[in-house]
C-alpha cells in the first residue's frame, strides 16, 4: 500500500507541531494557568483570522471540479462559521466582548501576514492550493487539543477546560479528517514536483502557526503603532 500524502507531510510538521505544545500560550491552556489577558489578544486576533479563514473554505467550493469536493469545503465552512466562531462568541461573552466588538478587531501583522499567504496562494492556484492552505491549522489544532486533553485536570472545570474540549472533540476531528481526506484525494497523480509545492505549503503554513502563538502570547500588534 503506498503512503498517503498526509503521511507524508506529518514526517515533516511533526517537530514543528510538536513545539506547539512546548509553547508557554499553549501550555497554559493546557494546564488552565494561562493570563487571560493574552487568552483575550487569542480570542480576538483568531476571530478575525477564521473570517479569512472562512473565506478560504467558499474559495475551495468556487475551484472545486466536483460535487463532493464543493460539499466539503462547504462542511468545512460551517464548522468555522458555527462550531469554531461559536466557541469565540461565548469566550467574548465572559470578558464583555460584543460579536460585533470582535468583528472590529484589527488584525495584527502576524495575522495579516498569515491569512494574506494563505488567500494569496490559494488565489493563484486551483483547489491544490486551497486545502493545502487551510489543512495546517484545521489538523494541528485537533492535534493540539487532542494532545492536550491527555493532560492532567486539562478537561477538569478550568476557563479554558472548553477550549480543550471542542479542539479535541469528535466534531472537530472530523472536520479534520475531511481535510486530510481532500488533501490525499488532490495529490492523488500528482507529478512529484506538484507535490514538493503542496508540501512547502502546508510547512509555511505551519511555520505561520507558531507566529501566531508567539504573537497572542506576547499580546504583539504592529512594530509601530499608530496614534
């Protein structure tokens, strides 16, 4: 049986995935002694991220060849839209932050950094790009959330005993799966230098996503902010 592309490119974001969960943001969540503060920079900064991140899923369904592919990045789009945004809004509601307070953030550069790769790649190339694009922070969350779960008191009644919850959830994993099974549909006959590019991808991406915990962990906007 030959390998799946996905078996592929977990050999080359393991160690990167894996210093997540060495990373101080992420383990206080884990460990439920993160600053709330900095909970709070996450909170908005991700919410603003996930409506580019929404939009990268209607992409995936506009480039799709077929009906099942469209189904899916349209799954996929209402797990953003409902499950994850959802979780954001009630977290909002404990620090008397408005949806539409949260609406009104303004990214940081990471953030923007990030989601113009992404819409940026994904705009250039066909529906290839797209799931490459969106498959790093829909696998390595539930990642995260799995492996934290495993921790002592993680899912004991904590503030961020939820967020652990959902990311390790069998809804979440799902979703999961439906990226990892669409990314191993495309790359199926793929020329090997196709896939080399796939593959950077999804390590950018990646690469992108320990930014982002740098940047809510040190509550980071812009190097010069505007008055």
């Amino acid at each position: 049986m030959s390998e799946l592309f996905t078996d592929r490119l977990w050999k080359r974001v393991e160690p990167i995935w894996h210093a997540y969960l060495e990373h101080p943001f992420v383990k206080g969540l884990g460990e439920g002694t993160l600053d709330q503060e900095k909970f709070k920079h996450w909170l908005k900064q991700d919410y603003v991220y996930l409506i580019d991140y929404s939009r990268l899923f209607a992409l995936g369904s506009a480039k799709a060849e077929d009906l099942e592919t469209m189904t899916v990045f349209a799954k996929l789009l209402h797990g953003v839209l409902d499950l994850e945004m959802d979780l954001h809004r009630k977290y909002a509601a404990e620090f008397g932050i408005s949806a539409e307070e949260l609406e009104k953030t303004e990214p940081s550069a990471i953030t923007v950094a990030y989601t113009s790769y992404m819409l940026n790649v994904s705009q250039r190339g066909g529906v290839e790009n797209v799931i490459a694009s969106v498959l790093a922070c829909e696998w390595s969350y539930h990642f995260i959330g799995k492996s934290l779960a495993s921790w002592p008191g993680a899912l004991d009644d904590n503030f961020y005993s939820s967020w652990v919850k959902l990311y390790s959830s069998n809804e979440f994993a799902e979703l999961a799966a439906h990226c990892k099974r669409l990314m191993n549909k495309i790359a199926e006959d793929k020329p090997e230098q196709e896939l080399k590019r796939l593959e950077e991808i999804v390590i950018r991406t990646s690469q992108f996503e320990y930014m982002f915990w740098d940047m809510v962990e040190s509550r980071a906007e812009w190097p010069v902010n505007q008055k």
